[in-house]
C-alpha cells in the first residue's frame, strides 16, 4: 500500500461537462507524517457532492480523519464523489480491496449503498455520516449511522423565516422529495406558525433524487420564481443548489436561510442565518472505536441537545436581531426539553 494520501476527484458528464483527474500531493505538504504507517488498518473516505473543502460536514470529516491518522498512523485513500454512476462502484472497490478495513462515508447519499456493502462484507467496518434510512431496526451489525436530527433544527429555520418575512410569504427549497426532506418541511411550516400565525409557506423540490443537490443553476430558477411570487424569504436544504437559492435571494434583494453550514459567506448580505451541524466529537469516536477493535454498529440520532446542530445569524444584514436571536434561544431551550 503506498504511504501516500490519495485523493481522487470523480467528476461525471450531466448537463454541465465534468471529467474524471487524480490528484496525489506531497504527504510532507499536508504536514501528514508517514514514518510510521501502520499498514495493519486502511480508511477509505468518501466525501459527499460539496466535496471536502465545503466548510461542512465534509470538511470537518476531513479533518477528524486527518488528527486521528496523525495518533493512529493508518492508511488513508480520501475520494470525491459527484456522480451517481460512480459511487456503487468505488464503494464497491474499496470494500473488495484487502487493504481496507473502515469505509467512511459522507451524507445520506451514501447510506443505501454502505447498507448494500456492509451486508455483503461482514469482515469490514463501515460509517455513515449524515445517515438516512426508513428501516434502522434492520441495520447490519457491521454499520454504525449517524443521524442528524434534521427535522427538529428546521423549527429553527421557520421561527428565522416567520420573524424576518413582511409578506407573510415564505418559502422553501428541498433537494428531494423523500420522506427525509418532508419531515423537515413539516417541522419548518411548524417554526413559521410559531411565531407567524399570518405567514403561508411555499415548497419546491429540485427533482425527485440526489440530482437534486447538485444542480446550482436550478436552484436559482426555482428560487427566482418564488421570490416573484412574493417570498420574502427561502429556507433550502439542497446541498449545491442551495448555494442557487442564496444567488437569487441576493439578485432579488430578498433573503435566505443556509443549512449545513455557515453560508452568509456565498452572500453576506442576503443570508438571514444558517443552520449548522457539528459532527466532530461523534464521528472521532466512532472511527476510534474501528481502530482501537471496539466497533459497534447501529444508529446514532443527534440533534440540538446534543451539541450537534445550531443556527448562526448573520451579522452583516439589516435585520435587527436582538428579538429573532432572544425567540431562537427560547425555541432551542422547547427542543432540547422536547417541549416542541
């Protein structure tokens, strides 16, 4: 095995024209030691369609892996999924190739498959960070999920939305249409209502799968036409065509909601808040435990009590935020007590 971080973009051809390159860049510039590898255990990492410079989950999964490598000294092949096509089979090479013992992987895309893998694998180990399923009670013994409680941080978005909206119109944006994201639109129109009996919510879904996190130019059309409908304001959940919504709220000088991560940066003036996720501490002992021999499988749901999701406000807009940032923390104490 090559004492080298291989990190492989993936790139598939869809509307826009992506093509397939390999990067392999020098250990000693990442500051990665690899005197002493132990080539007894092997990470494959999966990172999800924003990729692992996306300031997300990605990224801190990135850098979780990176500290423990420098304590545990395993192999580490890192690998950038963007194409539908692509991702069985790479799931599907690493769980085959004898030097891999833990396969990591980023987002609910990547749940079935690992699912699938772990089943037909039992000798290998692997996580799903940002894990989905409908059916957690048939999970294999030999795949841990982490679930982020996605559903009850949208509470959170709709009281940001219903406080800020002077239409009484709100909108949102969702990556699908699956049982995950509708989840999050009840509990959404459930934080508007809140704090907004007046206010009607608009929904729209980029598509019907996981194209639907990936299509920038989309989200701006689907945002665009919400707004000249009399949004005021739109939450997404929608990955890269998220990043489609903020463009629009910002050429329509109107405002949006982030998910995942602090996202004012894409637009500081249009962005409201964001709702962020912290996996660290979670997934750090979860990759531990593989290593150490101490790996249990089964399903691990986090949420706000935990520390593991939150909201930021963004400080450069004109939107006073004294009374939305008091209303947000007494919503958040109702949630972590299961209040609301």
């Amino acid at each position: 095995m090559l004492k080298s971080l291989i990190i492989t973009f993936l790139f598939s051809v869809f509307a826009i024209q992506f093509y397939s390159c390999e990067w392999k860049p020098d250990p000693e510039e990442l500051g990665i030691d690899t005197t002493n590898v132990d080539n007894q255990f092997g990470v494959g990492l999966l990172y999800g369609l924003s990729g692992p410079a996306d300031g997300g989950l990605n990224q801190q999964a990135q850098n979780v892996i990176m500290k423990l490598r420098a304590v545990h000294s395993f192999e580490l092949e890192a690998v950038s999924i963007f194409g539908e096509n692509e991702r069985y089979s790479i799931v599907s090479g690493m769980a085959n190739s004898p030097d891999k013992d833990l396969i990591i992987g980023v987002g609910p895309e990547f749940s079935s498959v690992l699912d699938t893998m772990a089943r037909l694998h039992p000798d290998k180990k692997f996580i799903c960070l940002d894990y989905y399923s409908v059916n957690f009670d048939n999970m294999p013994p030999n795949l841990f999920g982490i679930r982020f409680a996605d559903d009850k941080a949208a509470v959170l978005a709709g009281v940001m939305a219903g406080m800020v909206t002077k239409t009484n119109k709100v909108g949102f944006i969702g990556g699908d249409n699956s049982t995950r994201i509708q989840g999050i639109v009840k509990e959404y129109r459930n934080g508007v209502s809140s704090v907004n009996g007046n206010a009607t919510v608009s929904v729209m879904y980029v598509d019907t799968n996981i194209m639907g996190y990936k299509d920038e130019q989309k989200g701006i059309k689907l945002a665009d036409s919400l707004y000249k409908s009399g949004v005021d304001i739109i939450y997404h959940t929608a990955g890269v065509s998220g990043v489609g919504v903020i463009k629009s709220a910002e050429k329509n000088s109107k405002y949006a909601i982030g998910f995942g991560r602090d996202e004012s940066f894409i637009a500081p003036g249009a962005v409201v808040g964001s709702i962020e996720k912290y996996c660290n501490t979670y997934l750090s002992d979860a990759v531990e435990k593989a290593i150490l021999g101490n790996f249990k499988g089964g399903i691990l749901i986090i949420g706000i009590g935990d520390g593991a999701i939150g909201y930021r406000l963004n400080e450069n807009t004109k939107i006073p935020l004294d009374n939305l940032r008091k209303k947000l923390e007494e919503t958040k104490t109702k949630l972590i007590k299961n209040i609301i």
